[in-house]
C-alpha cells in the first residue's frame, strides 16, 4: 500500500516523523484506556475531580501520566508543523520528533513503575530530554523563518 506521504514528495521525507508522530498519539490514546480501567472503574480517582492519591498509588501515577502526555503532545504537534511549514530539514526533524518519542515513553515508563526517585529520577530526566527535545524544534522552526 502505498502512503498518501509519497504523492507529496514535499512531505515524503518526513515518514518517519510521522510515524513517529501516531505511535504518540497511539500511546496516549492507551494511556486513556489504562486510566479507565485501573483507576477510574476501581474507584482510586474519579473523573473530573482532583486527584485523591498521592505519588505512591498507582492510580494517581497512571492519572498523571495520561495528563501529562495530553498536555505536551498538542506542543509537539504543533512544532513539528510549524518545522514542516518553515521547511527545516527533514533529518533534523526526524530525529528530534523521534527522539522525543523515545523520551515520552521512558516518561511514561519510568512513572507508571515509580522508577527512581519521584524528583529528579528517570522520569524527571525523561520528561527534560522530550520538552529540550520539543524546544529544539520550534528555535528551528522559527529561526528557519525568519530566514
């Protein structure tokens, strides 16, 4: 079969950005099914309300890595259009998109297990590697602009 990205030799370089791309968005839509099954059909947390836990109970991890992903993939959507748009290489893109990926899901990891310490862990690391990683696009994207 062959992708929609190929009839725009434009964007073909960017496969694998791209893939990249769904298997955050798949990843994020699996955290929101975890969230339902193991902490809200159990009765941990409730829908809408603060969170009851506390960084000790697996509920209260699973609701706030699900928040946490929902809250940087909309920015990582956008610089990676914003970088498309502004014609940065597609390389460069590639491998910060990827390489992004890569930290959300150590991210996610690292907290659904409570592996290392709750500040400045692993998951405190992973969480830095993917929003430098994020902030690298956009100076690029930007400065690809205002070039």
């Amino acid at each position: 079969m062959e992708s929609i990205l190929m009839n725009f030799p434009s964007l073909a370089g960017y496969y694998p950005a791209f893939v990249a791309i769904g298997v955050l968005c798949l990843a994020v839509m699996i955290q929101s099914f975890l969230v339902g099954i193991l902490a809200l059909a159990p009765g941990h947390e409730i829908a809408g309300h603060p969170l009851k836990g506390t960084y000790q109970d697996k509920s209260f991890r699973i609701m706030r890595t699900y928040a946490n992903s929902t809250e940087n993939l909309p920015m990582l959507l956008g610089a990676f259009l914003l970088a498309i748009l502004a014609g940065v290489s597609a390389t460069l893109v590639n491998w910060l998109v990827c390489l992004h990926l890569l930290f959300r899901l150590i991210h996610w990891l690292a907290y659904y297990a409570a592996i290392g310490k709750r500040d400045g862990g692993p998951r405190t690391i992973a969480y830095v590697g993917g929003l430098l990683t994020n902030i690298v696009l956009v100076v690029i994207a930007l400065w690809a602009l205002m070039a």
